[in-house]
C-alpha cells in the first residue's frame, strides 16, 4: 500500500511538472554587461527558443551557442534558469586591452581586435597610434551605432604581437613604452619609448627575436646615456639606427 501511494505521489509530481504550465517558461531576462550589445536582439533570439516551453527542457546550451554566434566580441554567455518560469541571460564582451588614436578621436579595442565601447579597461590597456589610413566603416543613416556590429580594426594576430612585444621589451630594459605606433599595410610596429626614441619592428617575424638584438648591443649603443630618433630591428641579422642631432 506504501509503495502504491509512493509511486502515485511520484506520478503526480511529474504530471504536474510536466502538464500544469506552472513550470513553463514565461519571462527573459537580460543583465546589461555592457552598453554595447545588441540586448533586444538578444532578448528576442531567447524568446523564441525559450518562451512557453517547460523551463526542465530548455538546453541551455543551444541558448549559449546561438548568442554567441551573433556577435563576434562576445567573449562569453552566462544561462541560469531562475524557477519556476525565467530565463536569465548575462553576456559578457571581450576586454578593452587597446586604444587607439585616429585623429583627434580615440577609439577602444578588445583582445581580438574589435572596435568596442562602453566597458571598463584593462589595467594594461595598450596605447597605439596609426601610422597609416585604414578604411573606417559608414554608418547607415538610422541605424544604431550601440546594436551595429564593430569593424575589426587590427587583426588579432598583429595586436597579440604588439602586446606581448611591449611585455617583452619593458622585462628586459628598464624603459617603458609610451605608446605604439602600428602600420597595418606594411605590417610594422614602431615603440615610442620613454627616453623618446622609437624600436622598430617586422609584424612578420618572432618579436623577441628582434628585441633580442637590441639587448645584445644596448652596451654598444649606450642607449641609456645618448639620444637616438630610432632603433631598427627589422632586418634579421642586422640593427639600423639614427643618432639625433
């Protein structure tokens, strides 16, 4: 007799789990990470996914894939189902790492290169400079520049390249680099140091082997003591460089 009154007990916690609606999924909500995400679009995609259906047989992850596939600064997606009826959504973008000046206006990269707005900066943000004109998007008359998708303004490999080129040198000298100035055509990165002299460097080839080269004749050169307008690194095998007047 127990074991009838356990199994009916049991069959009607599932029936009403699954037939009653209680447990249907009637509200989306979706955490503002970041002011530069397209929220109404989102909120949209997961309500079409989501709402109505039994919150038990929501796959969270097809909600994570399908918002991650709608931008390509969205770093990571954040699903909790909240009981008995809500789906919350959090989304979170890569980091700030770079800015970037472009005349008089200053614009902020995450790690795979994207423009970007709106988030805080990483504390190791990188200041780069353009050493030459890159296309830059137009915007559609009307259309919202926070919903738009970003333009990838340096490829992540170049700004990897930069970043990691800039540790670099500051752990081996006791200088550190103002700022970067990035030549995206003829793929070139030339660091603006604090003694006011630039290194100069082949986006083609390993960085520390460039930088290694200036280690080896720092001594020679003496570039704690006279003053250059420029180290060239470049050329594999040799060092270029320009004394100021």
């Amino acid at each position: 007799m127990i074991l009838v009154f356990v199994v009916f007990g049991i069959g009607s916690i599932i029936g009403f789990t699954i037939f009653s609606g209680f447990f249907n999924v009637k509200k989306v909500s979706i955490a503002r990470s970041s002011l530069d995400l397209p929220l109404a679009e989102i909120e949209l995609s997961i309500r079409d996914l989501a709402l109505g259906k039994n919150i038990f047989s929501v796959d969270k992850n097809l909600l994570q894939k399908v918002v991650m596939e709608m931008r390509e600064d969205i770093f990571r997606v954040k699903i909790r189902k909240k009981f008995p009826c809500e789906i919350q959504v959090e989304v979170f973008k890569f980091p700030i790492v770079a800015d970037l000046g472009v005349g008089d206006e200053k614009i902020y990269l995450n790690e795979k290169g994207f423009e970007t707005k709106g988030d805080f900066l990483d504390r190791e943000t990188l200041h780069l400079v353009l050493g030459e004109d890159i296309p830059q998007p137009n915007n559609v008359e009307g259309e919202e520049d926070s919903e738009s998708p970003k333009q990838q303004i340096i490829s992540e490999g170049h700004l990897n390249f930069i970043r990691e080129a800039v540790f670099y040198f500051e752990s081996l000298t006791n200088f550190r680099i103002l700022n970067t100035k990035y030549f995206p055509i003829s793929r070139e990165a030339h660091l603006k140091t604090e003694q006011n002299f630039d290194v100069w460097l082949d986006l083609n080839y390993n960085f520390r082997s460039q930088l290694d080269k200036l280690v080896t004749v720092a001594d020679v050169l003496k570039i704690e003591e006279k003053k250059y307008e420029y180290v060239d690194l470049r050329v594999r095998g040799k060092i270029f460089y320009k004394p100021k007047d």
